[in-house]
C-alpha cells in the first residue's frame, strides 16, 4: 500500500455518512501514532502538514515515513499538505510524492481566490492529486496563519455553488463559525448556513478548527454534509503534556525513547476518540 489522494477517501465517507479525520502530524513520533490507531481501528485516516512542518521535516522525509507506515500496516494513508499558499511550493511538494493538497487562498478576494485555485487544480489533476480550497475565512492561528476575527467570515452557498463549478476543487473547507486553535468560549456554529451550503454544492465538504468542538456539533455538521474533519491543536496540548508531565516526575530522564513514549499513548488516546467522533473505524 502506498500514499493516495484523498479524492476517493472522502467520496466514500460522503457517501456513507462519515467524516475522514485528518490529523497534523510533525515528526516520525506523530506519523507513527496516527497510522497505528487508523490501523488498529480500520479507520480511513489524512495525515496533515502544514508549510511550518514541512519546513520543520522536510517534505522527503515526511514521504518516507508516511510510505513506511503505510506499507507496515499494509492500508492506503493520504498525506496532506494543510493550508499551503504558494502554488510554486505545492507543484514541488506533488513533485516529491504528496497527492493531495489545499491551496488556501481565502484570503484574497473572491476572482483571485478562483483564479489560483483553479491554476493548482489544473497541475493536481494532472498529477493525479486532488485539491482542497477555502471559500470563507476562519479566524485564529495555524502556524503562521493570523486570522483576527474583524477579518474572518463565513462561507456563502451561493458563491461556494459557483466557487466549485468554476475551480473544479475536489473538496471545499467551509467557514460556518469555527476558528484555528483553542476556543476561549463555546463556538456557535452556523448549522443553517452548512446546510444551504450542502443544498449548493455536491462535493466532500471540510471543517476546520475542530478541536474543542462538542462532539454533538461535529456529528451534527457530519450529517450536514462535513467528510473531512481536521484536528490539530488537541494532539499537539495531549503530547506536551504528558511529555512535561514525565519530565517532571523523572528530572533526570534524557532518553527520548523513554520520555516520548507517554506523549505518544497520550496522542493516541486523543487520536482514537476522534476516529470515534467522525464514525470512521471500520470504514477502511
Ligand atoms: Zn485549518
């Protein structure tokens, strides 16, 4: 088995009334607790790096680590690059093995917006990759990502409706009311609107932002037409902590084989639960 798209990955899960979720992972220790859990639920799984991890890897690296675990579980796993930018950087990216790709233009105004999507879809397709863009724009912080919530919007069906016929996308990320990072207090989330959104638009559709949302609302948005469901922040604060946690109970650990290993259960658990919430073990 090997890397894939995503563009089947996600058409299964619509059609069957899942979400695929996609986790950020950075370094060796994270691919392996991702693949590992997908693999021991049989749960369809998108392994996420932004540019920051990319950067932090390596795109070579990450290829072969993500190929590695793919072939040692013997499931197919999409590495994904979140919340790229720069078309010239995706095009060398899929150049070096990655088959799927958001090219997160949001923040320029509606005709840009298309017009470097549909430039990225055209070289994806080409090379077999399927693309995921924004329409809308979440508020927070990805990375180096800045969002304040003067400038975040929300997703409009109609121009979304128009957005995919004219980029030819293979997944949208919609803005119904989540932002990038931890929530200071409950997100409202605009279920109408996803709705709406749904009747316009007939492809995968993907929230971002999800973690510390109640799971209630994330099963909610699933059925409302939500296939991909990134998670992020969550993973990163389960592995800290328990990584501080060990440190500070064994001050003089210095082996990473020891102090990583609760990181990486504490991870998992987190990992686990959400393939739970977006209802894809047993789907792969
Ligand atoms: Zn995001």
């Amino acid at each position: 088995m090997y890397l894939i798209s995503s563009h089947e990955m996600l058409k299964d899960a619509q059609r069957r009334g899942y979400a695929v979720p996609a986790f950020n992972i950075h370094n060796l220790e994270t691919v392996q607790v991702v693949a590992r859990t997908a693999a021991r639920m049989g749960s369809p799984v998108i392994l996420a790096g932004t540019p920051g991890t990319c950067r932090h890897a390596g795109v070579e690296y990450l290829v072969s680590i993500c190929q590695a675990a793919a072939q040692q579980y013997r499931i197919p796993l999409v590495l994904h690059l979140d919340h790229h930018e720069d078309e010239q950087d995706i095009r060398r990216k899929v150049e070096a093995g990655i088959h799927s790709a958001m090219i997160d233009a949001s923040h320029c105004p509606f005709e840009e917006n298309i017009a470097k999507v549909r430039s990225v879809v055209t070289f994806c397709h080409r090379m077999g990759a399927s693309v995921e863009a924004e329409l809308g724009q979440l508020g927070g912080q990805e990375d180096d990502l800045v969002v304040d919530a003067g400038h975040a919007h929300l997703t409009d069906p109609l121009k979304a409706a128009e957005f995919v016929l004219r980029t030819g996308i293979d997944s949208l990320a919609v803005a119904i009311g989540t932002a990038h990072g931890l929530y200071k207090e409950e997100p409202h989330l605009d279920f109408a609107r996803l709705a709406a959104i749904r009747q316009q638009v007939d492809i995968p559709l993907v929230l971002h932002g999800a973690s510390g949302v109640p799971e209630v609302d994330v099963r909610r948005c699933i059925g409302l037409g939500i296939c991909k469901v990134n998670v992020a922040t969550e993973l990163k604060i389960a592995f800290a902590d328990a990584m501080k946690a060990f440190l500070g109970s064994h001050p003089d650990a210095s082996d990473p084989r020891q102090y990583l290993v609760p990181a990486m259960a504490a991870m998992e658990e987190v990992v686990a639960a959400k393939i739970c919430m977006c209802m894809s073990d047993g789907k792969l």
